[in-house]
C-alpha cells in the first residue's frame, strides 16, 4: 500500500524485470500503476507503434496478472491525438470497441483515452474503468479540466505548461481536493519544447504510424535540432527533476489533495533506462547527466535490451560516438558524416537500431537518407549537470509567470531579445549547468538541418 501522499505512474516496456526494479527502489510502495500498450493492437497511440516492443494477447494477460500479484494497476492506452473518423466507421469502429471488451475481460480495469466519444462508450459500458484522459487532449485551462470531469473522465493527465505553475497548480488542487475519485496527473520526465507549436502536428504524425516501418520523424528531429541549436530549450522545457519531487509533495498536502499523481515516462526506452528513472525518482536524487533519465530521444536508450543499440552498433551505423552520459571530450573523428563506401544497399539500412522497424519507404529514399538519419538519432554529447541545478525551480515555486514571457536567447533570432517581457532565467542557468563539445554540436545540426530541409522539399527520395 502507497505510504507516501503523491504516486508515480511508470511506463512499461513489459520487461518483467521491471518488476525487481520496483520492489529494489520503491520502499514506499508509491509506483501504484503500470502503462502500455500492444504494437499489433489495430488501434493508434501516442508513441510511434514501430518502437513498442512486441507482445502478443495472451503474453498481455500474463504480464497484467504479474501486476495484479503485485497489487499494480495496469493502464491500457489507446491515446492518440486523433482516431480519425474510425468511431463512426461501421468496421473498424466495432473492432475497437470488441478490442475494449477483450481487455476488460482479461482483467484490466483501468485505460487513457482522448476521443470524447470512447470516453463516454467506456463509462456507460464498463462503470468500474479508471479512465484517464492523455496529454493529447491538452488540458492546458481550468474550465478546460471541469468539462472533461463532468465527461466522465477519473484522472486528468495535465498539459506540460502546469509543471511549472504553482500558482496555478495550487488552486486546481483546492478546487478538487474533495472529489476523492478525480485524480490529476503531472508528467515528469518529457522533454518536449516549452509551448510546442508543433504537437498538434507531432501527435497526428505518430498517432498514424505504420508498426511494421519507422517514419522518419520531422517534428522530432526538428525538436532535438531546436535544443542542440540552443541549450537553454532543454531548461526551458518543463520537465521536474527528481529533487525537486518534494514540492509537489508538499503542494499536495498544503492543499489537501490526495489523488495528485507523477508520471513517468517511457514505455518504449531500455530497462536500463527505466530503471535509471525508478532508481532517480524513488530516492529523490540524481548525480549525472539530467538528459540520462528523461525522455531524450537516443537510439541507445530504446529497446528492451540497451546493448542492442549501444555503443560499437550505434557508432558502426551512424558514426557517432559511444559513451553518451559523459562530460564531452573532444570531438569524435568523422562525426556528422554519412560513412564512407559501401554499397548503397548497405547505407540504406542504416537508420533505426536492431529490433527497431525498418524504414518506411526506405527502397525509395535517396542513398544518403538512411545514414543521416541514423546519425541525426545518435546525439552529441550534451551534458547537464543534474546537480548544478540545485535551487532552479525555485523561481517557478515563487510564482514566476512564465505565462506572461518570452525565452531570451535565439527563440527568433534576437529579435525577442529586445521585447520588454524577455526572461534570461533559463539562459543564465544553461551556461552554469550545461557543456558540450562546440564542433560535435555544430556538424550534428549540420547533418539534421540537410535532412529536415530533404524531408521539407522531397530530395530525400530518388528521382528513378
């Protein structure tokens, strides 16, 4: 039973050691669930479908009787942006709800969903489900959470912008601090960019992803380019460190709110990784590389097996070089480039890692693609020293209105730099907290800006 007054919710690979894992570092009992999802569903979700590990119907009624031995709730997602029109399609919308049913009677009485209309099937059909509403829905205001409440919704996965409003945090707490079965939900480990304009675009591009290919990901590659470009992004991105756990706890019982939940992420990472996370959040500390336990997308870190994509594979597909985690030491030799030689059919399979799907389209791209996107997925080593972060989210503790500002440092190119309302917090403290090798930085974001300008104007496929 949870002895602590906040939960953690942890995504799953379904890797039964993760089970070990928790019993190892969580004394308070206080991961209370498990999430996932299945890769040959037929349904879409939040993750692209081609990176969840495969697991087949019966081998999920197993893993969700391990968590019930373990008094573990397990939380089914079918959480994509969009269902497309599939509710009201006669075929495909009877599979999803057949699809609903077959959980349910394998025992899973708990399921994230974002389309209003499967919200309200699952309420009227099943009165005993948990449903929780996804980070899709983007429940970014107040009047916005009391709808989706009186849609029938239990848990609410608040939108990144709350992690970082205390002010505004403290008063959603208060106001539902006697409504013991509405729950709220804050992500801890993403790394997605403050505000993102582009996550509505994000969400419909993997919420269409194909299980059986892996999409070149503009919005991702983007996204990393953005950060690697300008360090003080990943700051400025609303992630919560483990140290810092202690506020939200404490936001809690100063408001009386006993269902306020931390979720960490990601199902589709190495056990090494999510063990990484357990071990960080359950003791509150983390000594190392901030980037190491949050939501970065490297190809070391995906798959159940982290060896599989480390080191000499990841280097002999892209050229990048091993050891991420590290303080920087100088530039790797050949880094940024394509490597040389080889047939083209080679370079073509060059890009996701091993038990990853192959590209989709891939007999179509130009020779060039697959490598530079193997490399692009292979980042620079970026350190942020988790430690010289020590008294960061004060500011945003002591009411800062993040709302109300715009990020100094290369956002537009200067020109916001000029605005009455521009804040240099995050900037001032990236150059404290964050090294990184200048010339690895540069010829990475070299590679990514030919690629995402590839992707942009169609060089990326062959004209044969």
């Amino acid at each position: 039973m949870n002895q602590d007054t906040i939960c953690f919710d942890l995504g799953t690979n379904f890797d039964y050691r993760l089970f070990d894992i928790i019993d190892q570092y969580d004394k308070k009992h206080s991961i209370t669930n498990l999430y996932g999802k299945l890769r040959y569903d037929g349904l879409p979700g939040g993750r692209s479908a081609a990176i969840i590990p495969p697991m087949t119907m019966d081998e999920l009624e197993k893993y969700v009787g391990e968590c019930k031995k373990r008094d573990l709730e397990f939380n089914y997602l079918i959480n994509p942006l969009s269902l497309d029109q599939n509710v009201i399609d006669p075929e495909v919308g009877k599979q999803m709800r057949d699809f609903i049913h077959n959980i349910y009677d394998m025992g899973i009485r708990a399921i994230t969903l974002n389309s209003p209309a499967m919200i309200h099937y699952v309420r009227n059909t099943f009165p005993d489900m948990f449903i929780t509403l996804g980070l899709y829905a983007y429940p970014s205001k107040i009047h916005q959470i009391e709808y989706w409440r009186n849609w029938g919704v239990n848990e609410i996965t608040l939108d990144h912008c709350f992690n970082r409003r205390f002010d505004v945090m403290r008063q959603v707490l208060t106001n539902y601090k006697d409504c013991e079965d509405f729950h709220f939900r804050l992500i801890a480990n993403n790394l997605c960019l403050r505000e993102c304009p582009f996550r509505l675009a994000h969400g419909a591009f993997v919420g269409h992803s194909d299980p059986q290919s892996t999409s070149i990901d503009y919005c991702l590659i983007n996204c990393n380019y953005l950060k690697a470009k300008q360090p003080s992004r990943i700051l400025s991105s609303e992630w919560i460190r483990p140290e810092d756990i202690h506020y939200y706890r404490e936001l809690a019982e100063e408001t009386g709110n006993k269902n306020l939940c931390i979720k960490l992420v990601d199902r589709c990472k190495s056990t090494a990784f999510l063990e990484r996370v357990v071990k960080a959040y359950m003791e509150e500390s983390y000594d190392g590389n901030l980037l190491d336990i949050v939501n970065w997308p490297d190809t070391r870190n995906m798959g159940k097996e982290a060896k599989n994509t480390d080191k000499a594979i990841t280097h002999a597909m892209t050229g990048a070089p091993a050891g991420a985690g590290a303080p920087p030491a100088g530039a790797p030799a050949g880094a940024g480039a394509p490597p040389a030689g080889g047939p083209a059919a080679a370079a073509r399979r060059m890009g996701p890692p091993p038990g990853v799907a192959p590209l989709r389209f891939v007999d179509k791209m130009a020779h060039d693609i697959p490598p530079k996107f193997g490399r692009t997925m292979s980042f620079p080593q970026i350190y942020v020293d988790n430690k010289k972060l020590d008294g960061f989210l004060e500011h945003f503790v002591k009411d800062c209105r993040c709302d109300q500002t715009i990020c100094r440092g290369g956002m537009t190119e200067g020109v916001a730099d000029k605005f009455p309302n521009a804040c240099g917090y995050c900037e001032g403290w990236a150059k404290k907290a964050i090294s990184y090798n200048e010339q690895e930085v540069a010829e990475w974001t070299a590679v990514a800006s030919s690629l995402l300008t590839s992707i942009e104007n169609g060089t990326m496929f062959r004209e044969d």
